[in-house]
C-alpha cells in the first residue's frame, strides 16, 4: 500500500517548456537577440544537455546556469553576456507559473490521502518563487531541492537525505512521479522506490530505463496507486 508519492515539478505539475520559453524570450529581447522559434527551441536542447550532465555528476548547478547560454550565443555569433543572461532569465523564470493540464486537480485529490513530497533539481530561488505564486507549498508534507540538500536527482544521496526527514518511512510505501526517465525513474530505481513515468505523448517509449509504470495523463495517477 502507498503512503507516500513524491512528485516532481518542472513538466510534471508545472509546465516548465512554456515557462521556459516566455522567460528566455524576456531575457534575449532586452540583450538585443531575435527570439525567433528556432532560438527558443535550441536553447532548449542546450538547456537539456547541461542538465543531463549535472546528473551524471560532470558539471556543477552554477556551470548549468552559464554554459547554456555560452553554448547558445556561441553559435549565434553574438556577443551578448552569458552570465548577464542567466541572471536575466533565472528572474523572469521565477515569475509567476503555469500548471500541467490536470496538475491542481490532481493535487487536490492526493492531498490527505497520501503524504506528499515535492523533488526538484530546479534552482532553489525560482521554484520557491514559483510554489509561492501558485500557493501549493502548504499541500506538502515536505519540499526537497537539491540545491539545498546538496545532492541531486538520481543520485542515493538525494533520496537518502529525503527519507532520513520522514518519521517512520518505508521505501515498500514509497513511489515518486516524474517526466523524466534519467532523474525520476533511475532515481527512483536507485532509491529502491516504486517509480511511475508521466509521459503523455505515447509515441514515447521507455528505453534503457524502465518504469514500474507508465501514466499519459495526471488524471490516470490517483487510480493506478490504489493498485500499487
């Protein structure tokens, strides 16, 4: 039986794409950069990159912040300020937020049901920004962001400082809720937890990394863990 679901944020209950893309749109315009669609799209990729490789452990958070734009501007031939441009747009980021189709319902029927945690590798000072703007913090029983903990998604020493703050935890209890398959689920995996992958284009398929299960829409995620 579950009793306690940890859920992820960015494209799992906030819609981090669209945030993502007003926010660098701001920052581009006032550092004089077009912010064409073909921009937007490649900082996206860049973005993902330096992720991906704060996960294995090669960069660090604040290289993440910079390197994505130095990598950006570099192809775009421009001489605009990288770091200016991520101070920019971690603020823009930090404003205001947008839920995933389903997200405050599915909120709402968890909430008292099960205990609920929130995990996040975002930057501290946007998503506390952002779960003060949509007024969800006070839903869960804990908030765990990695800049604070010191670890990050998927490795055991984030989930491992996690569990050591719940009173009487057990990992058969526990299942976490995510988008990705490399912080989510190998995170999860790692932990030694239940995991579920919220991936709703279903042309998507899990590869290397599999799931305990595979939910298309939030709305599905209240039924599957009753069978859990």
């Amino acid at each position: 039986m579950i009793r306690n679901v940890f859920l992820d944020l960015d494209n799992t209950l906030f819609d981090f794409t669209k945030a993502e893309h007003i926010a660098l749109a701001r920052t581009l315009r006032l550092l004089d950069v077009d912010p064409a669609e073909a921009t937007l799209c490649r900082y996206s990729e860049l973005n993902l990159e330096q992720w991906k490789l704060l996960e294995l452990g090669k960069i660090t958070r604040e290289q993440v912040k910079v390197r994505r734009f130095e990598n950006l501007f570099r192809e775009l031939g421009t001489a605009a300020s990288p770091e200016q441009a991520a101070a920019l747009y971690e603020t823009f980021l930090g404003e205001g937020h947008y839920y995933i189709d389903g997200a405050e319902d599915l909120l709402k029927a968890l909430y008292g049901r099960y205990q609920l945690y929130l995990a996040s590798n975002g930057t501290m000072s946007v998503q506390q920004s952002r779960l003060a703007s949509a007024g969800i913090a006070g839903l869960f029983d804990g908030i765990f962001l990695s800049e604070v903990i010191g670890a990050d998604k998927p490795s055991k020493a984030f989930f491992a400082a996690c569990f050591s703050q719940i009173p009487d935890f057990r990992k058969e209890e526990t299942v976490i809720v995510g988008d990705s398959l490399t912080s989510d689920i190998q995170g999860g995996k790692n932990a030694g937890i239940g995991t579920v992958w919220y991936q709703p284009y279903p042309e998507t398929q899990a590869e290397e990394i599999h799931p305990d299960a595979v939910i298309r829409k939030l709305s599905d995620l209240p039924e599957l863990l009753r069978t859990l």
